[in-house]
C-alpha cells in the first residue's frame, strides 16, 4: 500500500508524508513532538505509529497548541549560567 494512502504511519513514513506535501519535518522533530504529547501515538513493540489526521492537526496547529510565547522578565537583567572549564 502506498504511503499517501494509509493512515496509520511509523516515523519513517510519516516524515515521507510530509516531504511528498512540502512540510519540513524531520524525525528528530516528529519524536520530539511525540516525546513531549504534542502528537499522540501508538507504540508497538519498538514502532511507534502515529495517525496522519493527528500530525495533520499538530502541524496545522489546530489545537492551538503552538509554542507558547516566553515571559519576559521586566525586573532587570536576567541571570545567565556560564560553564566553567
């Protein structure tokens, strides 16, 4: 069965799916996303399968789930780590 007509995809397919339609994701972001919840998913054994309606909603944004605006602080400077060597 061809990629463009199935519904439930592992990674691999559906990062397939979205360089066909011109979305640029990548594994590393799509496991990221799953990782987090943003994009739910199925895991069978080691296959994680996800529906393409659900990764059609997170890439559309259709939950209003995008990332969310970082508080600016208004007290002054802000602290920094800095790594000693």
């Amino acid at each position: 069965m061809p990629v463009a007509d199935k519904q439930l995809l592992n990674i691999q397919e559906t990062v397939a799916r979205c360089q066909e339609r011109g979305l640029p994701v990548s594994g590393y972001t799509l496991r990221r996303a799953i990782r987090t919840g943003a994009v739910p998913c199925r895991i069978i054994g080691r296959t994680y399968l996800l529906a393409w309606p659900n990764v059609e909603r997170w890439l559309l944004c259709a939950d209003s789930c995008d990332n969310a605006p970082r508080a600016i602080s208004t007290d002054g400077i802000r602290p920094v780590e800095v790594a000693m060597r």
